[in-house]
C-alpha cells in the first residue's frame, strides 16, 4: 500500500491514523467532519483532536 499523500504539506503518511494523529497535534481544535444531522440545517462537527483516539484505538 503506498503511502498517503496531501498535495500542501511535504510529509507523507503510510497510513490515515498517521495522518489523524499529525493533525490533532498540529491542529486540535480544527473541525475535521462536518455531519449533516437529518433534521434540516442542523449539522455536528468532530475536531482532529477528538477524532484522534479513537482512530489510533482502531488502528493498532
């Protein structure tokens, strides 16, 4: 598997919970997702930082 690249930073991550991890240090507090709730203009947000944890939990 190659490794995963963003076109405006010069490291590259050989996996997403890399990646996840090198932006909730770098940028905790940026909003990462935006969900759409189904009630109509209403949406969620999860920050790198929050999204951090579980996704290196899952990883290993």
């Amino acid at each position: 598997m190659g490794n995963i690249r963003c076109s405006y930073l010069d490291e590259k991550f050989s996996n997403l919970v890399k990646l996840l991890r090198y932006r909730a240090i770098t940028q905790p507090a940026k909003i990462a997702y935006t969900f759409q709730e189904k009630r109509e203009g209403e949406t969620a947000h999860i920050t790198y930082e929050i999204l951090d944890q579980p996704s290196r939990a899952i990883g290993s």
